[in-house]
C-alpha cells in the first residue's frame, strides 16, 4: 500500500528499524506537504527555517531512506537530482536549457519512443529518470527569430 499521510511514512520507517526523532518527524512533515517535485535544497532550507540545528545531512539521508523503502524515487532535472512520491514519478521531464522552464510528457506520450528504443537490440529504457533537455517553445521561437 501507497503510503499517503506522515503518519503513514512514520510507520514504514519505524518498521525498517529507523529511530523516529522530532528532526526526522519533521523532516518527513515536510516532505508530505510538498506537491510535485521536491528539491533537496529546497526542503533543507525549508526545515532548518522551522527547524534551527537540523542538520542539512540529516534531511539528505532521509531523503535517501525514503527512497529505499520505496515511499520516494528520484530523477535527473536540470538543476540536478529532485524527489517525487513514488506513485507520481511515471514521466518524462523535458527541461529547457536556456530559460530552465519544465515541462512533463506522460508514459503514454513517450510509448511510441519507447518502443521505438525496444526495437533497437531489446533495450528497455526508463526515461523517466533523466530528463530530456532541449528548448521550450517560447525559446525555440526566439533563437529561430534572432538567427534568421
Ligand atoms: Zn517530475
Ligand atoms: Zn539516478
Ligand atoms: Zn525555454
């Protein structure tokens, strides 16, 4: 079952063994409150801003347990690597190199990529943990209008 409540993400870690201090209880409050992608330096600031003294270790290594115990996944963006909620981390992320906007393409969007990528030698690939950079449209049409 898909953890959903902090308290649910408490006891996942209880049951791995992990001691539950008022640091990691917070760290993990934080977390669940945070939609869509959660950024490592984000939440850091975040909780040391509720939180004086955690330290900035503390919150990657849970960060990193999450992970393991499935309740997190990870994905390559431009600014480097970012969390989801596991049940949320099925797409593709198109990041633009020049302004850094990003956009989302879902599984289904990606398929006929996919199987275009299976076709060749088997290869099964996950596109969902780097993201696909390139230009938005709005920067497409600028850099097209600026070198004609
Ligand atoms: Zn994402
Ligand atoms: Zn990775
Ligand atoms: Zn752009």
């Amino acid at each position: 079952m898909e953890p959903k409540t902090t308290a649910d993400v408490i006891t996942v870690l209880r049951e791995h063994g992990l001691r539950m201090t008022p640091q990691r209880r917070a760290i993990v409050a934080e977390i669940m409150r945070t939609q869509g992608h959660i950024s490592p330096t984000a939440l850091a600031r975040r909780v040391q801003g509720e939180m004086p003294g955690v330290n900035a270790s503390t919150i990657y290594r849970t960060l990193t347990t999450l992970e393991e115990v499935g309740v997190l996944a990870h994905a390559h963006l431009e600014g480097g690597a970012e969390y989801h909620r596991a049940a949320e981390a099925g797409h593709v992320h198109l990041t633009c190199s020049n302004c850094g906007s990003e956009d989302d393409l879902s599984i289904d969007e990606a398929n006929a990529m996919i199987e275009l990528i299976e076709r060749h030698h088997g290869f099964q690939p996950d596109l969902t943990h780097f993201a696909i950079s390139g230009l938005c449209a709005d920067c497409a049409k600028e850099l097209t209008a600026t070198t004609h």
